[in-house]
C-alpha cells in the first residue's frame, strides 16, 4: 500500500465530491437562471474544453519544475477565486467566464494527483482500484446529501454546496507531499514522437470517442430525467447507484485484470456501454431499465477507465507519467468530451432527447473499433 494511501484517498474524495456535484446539478441551476438548452450545452461543455488546455498545462509545471503539490494547492485557490462569480450576475457571458475560469484550474488536479500516486505505487498498480474508488465514494456521498438539501432549499444553495467543497479539496492538497522522481538511466522518447504513432493514435481516439458518448450522461442526464418528471431526489439517486456499482469494480478489479488483463476488460466495456446507452433512450419511463443501466456504470466507467490507465503505461509512465495521465485527461475528456457535448446538445434540439442515447451507443461502437485496430497495431501484447 502506498505510504500516502490516505491522502490519496481523502484528495480524491473531496476532488470528486465538488467536481460530481457541480456536474451532476448545474444543468438545473442553469436552466433555473433562464439558461436555454443550447446555452446550457455550450456552458456545461466548458468542463470538458478547459481539460484541452488546463492538464497539459498544469501537467508540464508539475513535471518540469517537479513541484506537482505546490500545483495543486495554487489550482485549488484559483478555481475558488472563479466559482465565486456563480454568486452574481445571471447572465450567459458571466456564467461563462465563470465556467471558463473554473474549469482551467480544477481540471489538471486530478492527473497531477494521479500521477503522484502511480509514481509512488512505481508501476505496481495493486492498490490503484482501491485508492481511486474514494473518488466515488466522494461523488455518492455528496450527490445523494446535495439532493436532500436542493429538495428542501432549492437549487440556489448549490453554489454554497460546490463553493465549501472547493475549500476541502484545498485542505486535502496541504496533506500530500511530493514523491522523489525516479532516476532513470536513459532520457524519456520526445513526447511528439510517442503522439505520432499509430496505435498511440488509435488509442486516444478509442478513449474520446468513449468520453464522447458519456457526455450523453455528464451534461444532460440530469435534465433528461427531470424533463420526464422524476424528482431531484431520484435523480441524486440514480447518479449515486451508478457510482455505488463503479466503486464496488474499483474495490475488485486487481482480481479481474490479473485473470483477463486490460485489452479483454476494455472490449467488454465498450460492448456493456453499447447497450447501457440504448437501454437509457429506450427506456425513459420504465425505472427498472433506467436502475439496471446504472448498474452498468461499473464496466462503462470504472472498467474502462482503469484499462486505459494501465495501457497508457505502455507508453507514459516514469518521467513522462503527469504528461501522460494530462494528455488522457485533455485528448479523451477535453476534445472528445467537449465536441461530444456540443454535437449532442444540437442532436437533443433537433431529433428529442432519447435519440441522444441511440448516437452516443453509435459513437461507442466506432471506440470499439479505434481500440481493436490500437492493439492490433501495437508491437507486443502486454495483455
């Protein structure tokens, strides 16, 4: 176990916590401002533009100047000073510089944080499950008592709910320190070099065209429910037992990787997303279907996430390991998740939300594809 499990744990808790909040309730506290659908599109994809920039960024100050705690403690207070400007003004310009200023800073905290923990771990990834699962335990925690508390106060007190989870997450980051960089003996391959190849290609378009699909989730779910008349209550709960089935994989998966290996899960996956998307389309009235798509957030998410991790080793770890975690974070979550978002926010307006499902089970198909021509490419089977 790593000598920061702890910290690791109680960081990412708090990081995801604010960051599951926030994503999960800002649509309804957009469109409570008299934020149209397009608006609340283009708004909510900021969370997804600003990983283009902001991990590569954050992610090269950590590596170069080896300081990557520091980088995080200075993001955290930055992304409070911009959340403060969802406490005035109501316009569509001021939420988006607020947006905009928000997400540069949060979004290379946890790659940075990530890559502080595989450095510690030192290629071991037993235990990577176990500490990343308190990132959902935070979202399930937070998701369900913020539901509570809009129900009984409204969606005006959600900023104060985001804005106090901003202050944790600071307070995590003064708990963790700096892990000594490994020496190695020949220098890192230039990065562009590594961009360059084609399974490498494959891969990152594999792991956006996914990202680009759980848009569908990230930035409308919340409103495709309440449009079909389900309380905030059973929205929060929908979203906590999604999480609930992702942290119960992450507790177990070391046992399935070491069986069927990352290439194997991967592929189920992305079959299991297939049908979760159509499932959630079709399914709009009936609970039952829409409880059991949930429950397959444990393969759609965390299976996924944890095999892309680990076959990004291939290519990024030691040196280049913040780098790394920052271009998965940018290409799959910053360029897929944001041209994901605003493709399906013109899809909703022009062909209704339960075909936004149907496109994202498509764009899951077309992942499936990018990932089998990436590991036929590569040069070994690591698998």
């Amino acid at each position: 176990m790593p000598a920061q499990a702890s910290s690791f744990a109680f960081f990412l808790f708090c990081y995801y916590a604010h960051a599951g909040t926030w994503s999960t309730y800002a649509t309804l506290f957009f469109a409570d401002k008299g934020m149209t659908v397009a608006q609340i599109g283009v708004l909510m994809s900021m969370i997804q533009v600003l990983r283009i920039v902001g991990p590569n960024v954050w992610g090269y100050v950590a590596d170069h100047y080896d300081r990557r705690v520091l980088v995080l403690r200075a993001a955290g207070f930055a992304a409070l000073a911009g959340f403060s400007g969802f406490f005035f003004g109501g316009s569509f310009a001021h939420f988006m510089l607020a947006m905009v200023i928000l997400n540069l800073f949060t979004s290379g905290q946890a790659p940075i944080c990530e890559a502080l923990m595989l450095s510690e771990m030192k290629g071991d990834l037993t235990y990577y499950g176990r500490i990343r699962m308190w990132g959902s335990i935070g979202f399930i925690v937070s998701v369900t008592l913020a539901s509570m508390a809009l129900e009984r106060r409204g969606i005006v007190t959600l900023p104060w709910i985001a804005a106090a989870l901003l202050v944790a997450t600071i307070l995590a980051a003064f708990l963790l320190h700096d892990v000594p960089r490994r020496i190695h003996q020949q220098p890192p391959p230039p990065l562009l070099s590594l961009l360059r190849r084609r399974e490498v290609i494959a891969f990152f378009a594999s792991t956006a065209l996914m990202v680009s699909a759980h848009t569908s989730l990230y930035t409308f779910y919340s409103l495709y429910l309440e449009r079909n008349g389900y309380s905030k209550t059973l929205i929060g709960a929908m979203w906590s037992l999604g999480v609930l089935a992702e942290v119960t994989l992450f507790y177990f998966q070391s046992h399935l990787f070491r069986r069927w290996g990352a290439r194997r899960l991967m592929f189920l996956a992305l079959g299991i997303a297939v049908v979760r998307f159509v499932m959630i389309g079709f399914g709009s009235h009936m609970v039952w279907l829409l409880v059991l798509a949930q429950l397959m957030h444990a393969a759609t998410f965390a299976l996924h996430h944890s095999s892309a991790v680990m076959s990004l080793q291939r290519w990024f770890s030691g040196p280049l390991q913040a780098r790394g975690q920052a271009l998965y974070m940018s290409i799959s979550y910053g360029v897929g998740g944001s041209l994901g978002g605003l493709f399906l926010a013109q899809w909703w307006q022009r062909a209704g939300p339960e075909s936004v499902y149907y496109v994202a089970a498509a764009m899951v198909s077309l992942s499936a594809l990018a990932a089998m021509l990436s590991f036929r490419w590569q040069r070994r089977d690591l698998y």
